[in-house]
C-alpha cells in the first residue's frame, strides 16, 4: 500500500461484516465509552465485546515485546500473546482472509508488527478454538508471498476506519 487511498480502497473491499468487525475492533482498543452500546445488537456480542475489551488491555504489551532481530527471549511472551488475540478476533466469524487479518492488527500494533502476522495468522487459523471449516477458508486465504515475503515495511497505517452515524434522509 503506497498511501492513504490505496489503504481506503482495501478496506472498501471487505466484506460489510470484516469492516463492521474492524471498526469495533478499532474502537474496543481506544476504550471509546459508548463502543458497548454502538456495537452490541445481542447478549452473545456484549459479551464477546466484553472478553475483547480484556484481551485488547494486552496490545500495548505485546507492542513493547516485538522482537528485534535475534532477540529470542521474547519470542514466547510476544507470539503467546499474539496467537492469543488472533484466535479470538478469528474465532468471531468476521475476519475470513489474511488481508483483513493484516489491516486490523497494523492499525492495532503499528508497521512494525506486519512481518510476525503471516506466522501469527497461521498459528491461529489451525487452532482447535476455530471451526474446522473457517481453518480451510482462512488457510486458503493467505497468499504464498504474503508468507515468503523478506522485505516488510515498517511504514505506520495512514488510514483509520471509523463509525459513521447514518445521516437522516
């Protein structure tokens, strides 16, 4: 992505459902105090809003252990975490390809997070908490060099999607 339209482009082709997804998921992380009532439409969503809101307390401290170069020692604080929230966030039924995936978590975690999603992805997508069905789908959606890639960018996401309220007609 080379600027901020090509990045409103992609997120204009996602399904309604991952962007929808990625907009709470945007405002849970930032703790917006009405994100509870914007985007809660049943008992099963508040409550999985709820889980998200204490898992998502975790984001600047996996941020704080992205690791450097050779730094191992905190690969297993780093990616346990990681995995952690990626299956919750891919068990909801809203994020279906790597590229959703992506654009949510450089918007959570900056630039600097992108060359550990492809391994994060793939550690959440074949986790028994995830439908064996959705594993296939999300597995089929991540492309060969997305996973091989050697050369990430670091650049910080220009565009953040955010609620709109309707306009009265």
């Amino acid at each position: 992505m080379s600027n901020e339209l090509d990045e409103i482009r992609e997120f204009g082709s996602f399904p309604a459902i991952a962007g929808r997804y990625i907009r709470r998921s945007l405002d849970i992380f930032h703790e917006y105090p009405d994100s509870m009532a914007r985007w809660s439409r049943s008992l099963a969503e508040s409550e999985s809003i709820a889980e998200q809101r204490i898992l998502y307390k975790n984001l600047p401290t996996i941020e704080g252990f992205i690791p450097r170069d050779t730094e191992l020692s905190r690969l297993d604080p780093f990616m346990s975490m990681l995995v952690k929230i990626s299956v919750f966030d891919l068990s909801q039924g809203a994020l279906f390809s790597f590229d959703e995936y992506r654009f949510l978590y450089e918007r959570l975690l900056g630039g600097k997070i992108r060359m550990w999603l492809p391994s994060a992805y793939c550690c959440a997508a074949v986790s028994p908490y995830i439908n064996p069905k959705d594993r296939v789908t999300l597995l089929q959606n991540v492309r060969p060099e997305e996973v091989l890639t050697a050369d990430w960018s670091e650049r910080k996401p220009l565009f953040f999607p955010s609620w709109i309220d309707k306009v009265p007609a």
